[in-house]
C-alpha cells in the first residue's frame, strides 16, 4: 500500500510540474504573440526612441524642437544697421558742420592726395531737401537689400558709389567742387538689377520689385531732363558724372558681392518699402 501510495504522489507531482511548464511557454507565446501583433507605427516610435534616447536623457520633443531651430526658424529679417548709422552720421554732420569742416570733408579741386575727401564728400548736403531726399531714397531702396543679404554686402556697393563718382568726376570734370550721397544712392538703386537676376525666384513679390525699380528710374531721368531743358542744370548743378558712375558701379559690384539667398525673409517689410 505505501508503495502504491508514494507512486501515485510522485505521478501527480509530475503532472503538476508538466502543467506549470506548459503555462509558462503559454504566457511566452503570448507575449512574443502580443509584440508581433503591435502596429508598425508603434514599433517604428519605439525603434526611434530607442535610437534617439539610448540614455533616456533627453526627450523627443526637445530633440524635434532643436532640429526646427537648426532648420532655420529664426527671425524673419534683419535691421539694416548700416543704412541707420550712414544716415545718422549725414544727418549729424550736416547740422554740426561749420564751414572749415566742410572744406575738409568736400571733394574739392587741388587736392588730389588727400584720399578722405573721396568718399567724406557723401556726408554734406547742399540744403535740408538734399539731405532728406537722399537719405530718405537710400533708405527705402537699401532697406531690402540689407534685411535679405548681409551689411557688409551692402556696404561695399554703397562705399564702391561713392569712390566711383568721385573718381570719375575728378578725372572729367577736375574743376568741380563735390558734395552729397547721391552717386551712392544710384549703386543701391542698380544693384537691384543684379540682386533680382540672381534671387528671382527666390524673391517675394518680385514683379512688384521691378515695377518700383523701373517707377524709380523713369522719374528720376524725367526729372533730370526737365532739370537740364527748364533750369539749364543751374541752382543746383547736378553731377550727371557722378551719378552714371555710381549707377555702373552698382551694377558691375552686385553680381560681384551679391549671393543667392537660402530663405525667405519679411515680405510685408519690403513690400511697404515698394508700394
């Protein structure tokens, strides 16, 4: 009996090990069931966060938020910092100069090597309406092309306009007195050229760009030509040379300075400075 007794206890115990093993291998086959049978789109997650956050230190949030700030989401424009302080500078000069000031900053005959007067001529003005008229143009036309390119790119045209006219006045016409911004304002204004044919596609409201840029330039040869037909280019006398030399180096410096642009900037600004 106690054989029979010890025999039967040790085929139930083997049972009992046969079942819990097989509920053991169910439970796995469950599991690895309930992996396989997860949707692609949570294992993908899974995966990147896996590869993203090794460490689990760092979120995916923050991760994304860095990748959009890398990308180029950043201010939409910048100030023209160079136009302000140029026409700072011409409005202070002009309200502090006393006479010996202007003949030392004026370009004018019988000194050739004093090389400062070449470009210090762009800060006088002859009256109030001279200087507000250029520093109001250069302004508006500049505004544009500052805020998409860079300030050194802007200030190499405008410093290449003023040495142009200068130069080109001194060599045709060595008898004349030179004063004011206006050869630097026709760089700005035909630098547009150049500027447009390298970003045209780029450019927001482009058409509207060229309509200004041809406005601009109609009425000022309008006005230059009722100038030289009605006042005979007397009380003021303008500098055509100066300002032919300003708009060709403008022209010829912008395919030579301008860049191609990544991104688009403020397109309401520089529509305010068009219309």
């Amino acid at each position: 009996m106690t054989a029979n007794k010890i025999r039967q206890k040790s085929s139930i115990d083997a049972c009992r090990k046969c079942g819990s093993r097989k509920q053991r291998s169910d439970g796995n086959r469950g599991s690895e069931e309930g992996r396989a049978s997860l949707p692609p789109e949570s294992a993908s997650s899974l995966g990147t966060e896996q590869l993203l956050l090794p460490n689990a230190l760092t979120s995916v949030s923050s991760i994304a938020s860095a990748d959009l700030v890398e990308r180029g989401h950043k201010p939409s424009w910048r100030m023209p910092w160079f136009l302000i302080i140029m026409s700072c500078v011409q409005l202070s000069v002009y309200f502090i100069a006393n006479g010996c000031l202007t003949r030392r900053l004026m370009l004018i005959p019988g000194h050739p090597y004093e090389v400062w007067r070449y470009f210090t001529y762009t800060l006088l003005h002859s009256d109030l309406m001279h200087l507000l008229l250029n520093v109001s143009l250069q302004c508006l036309i500049g505004f544009c092309l500052e805020s998409e390119q860079s300030h050194w790119q802007v200030a190499i045209i405008y410093i290449a306009g003023g040495f142009a006219g200068s130069l080109v006045t001194a060599y045709s016409q060595p008898d004349l007195s030179l004063l004011g911004a206006s050869a630097c304002v026709y760089a700005l204004l035909t630098s547009h050229v150049p500027y447009l044919v390298l970003n045209f596609r780029q450019l927001p409201y482009r058409y509207l760009r060229i309509a200004s840029l041809l406005i601009l330039c109609l009425t000022d040869v309008t006005l230059t030509a009722y100038h030289f037909l009605v006042k005979h280019n007397v009380n003021p006398r303008i500098c055509v040379e100066a300002h032919f030399a300003g708009a060709l180096s403008g022209l010829c410096f912008g395919f030579l300075v301008y860049s191609v642009i990544r991104r688009h900037y403020a397109s309401h600004c520089c529509l305010l400075c068009c219309i």
